[in-house]
C-alpha cells in the first residue's frame, strides 16, 4: 500500500513537472536573436519601464528601479521618442563570458539608417539585455 501511495505521488510530480516545465525549457532553447526579436516586440508595445523590466539584466534593472517614478517616466519616453524600428540581426558573435554580441541595423526616429551592438547576456537559463548602442552616420 505505501509503496502505491509512493508511486502514485511520484507520478503526479512529474506529471506536474512536465506541463510547468515547458515555459521553463522553450525560454532555455531560444538564440539570443530570438529572445532580442521579442524584446524588440516588447518595447515597441511598451507603455512604461516596467513593462521592458523582464528583459533587462540584473544590473540595469536594479538602476532603473531605483530611479524615481517620475524621472523614469520621462526617461522612457525620451527612450521611447529616440527608439529605433525596422531593427534586423546581422551578425552574432558569441562572447568567451557566454554572453552573444547581435550586430544590428535599424531606422531611427529621424528616419536614418542606424548600425547598433546589442549584448545578450545569460542569467541563470534566461537571455537579458545587457548593453545596447547605436550610431547614426550623417
């Protein structure tokens, strides 16, 4: 009997394991260009930080929320006024510390062509976003 009772709880754990993992596993198997296309989603559909917060590695979501509501409201809307479109991967690299440098391009605000280094960095299972710039050629 006590074995059974062991059995049939053994099965429910993994049973419960199985259907909760698989979010779990599928954020574990995409590419870092995968991960940056939907944080690309993310941020165009954002209506504050926070809604970006998820993506952004520990470091600079720390300073973020440490930043008053107010100032980082207008600092997302400044983020959000000079954001960039159109963003296409061009090129990865994987880095010696696991992180994955994306050579992107994209069209920014004035409506010019723009050449960005977006670095993907791993915490835990998870891709952040660790460090992004762009340059704008005149």
């Amino acid at each position: 009997m006590r074995s059974r009772q062991l059995a049939t709880w053994s099965i429910l754990v993994l049973l419960t394991v199985v259907f909760l993992a698989p979010p779990a596993t599928n954020a574990q198997g995409k590419t870092a260009q995968q991960f940056y296309q939907e944080y690309v989603a993310a941020f165009a559909r954002a209506k504050t930080i926070d809604d970006i917060l998820p993506f952004m590695a520990a470091e600079n979501r720390k300073q973020a929320e440490a930043t008053p509501k107010a100032e980082r409201d207008k600092m997302f809307e400044m983020i959000k006024m000079f954001g960039h479109t159109d963003i296409k991967v061009l090129k990865e690299e994987k880095g010696a510390d696991g992180s994955t440098v994306l050579s992107v391009e994209g069209v920014d605000s004035d409506k010019k062509k723009s050449t960005g280094q977006v670095t993907i960095v791993k915490e835990g299972a998870a891709w952040k976003i660790g460090k992004e710039s762009w340059t704008t050629k005149s």
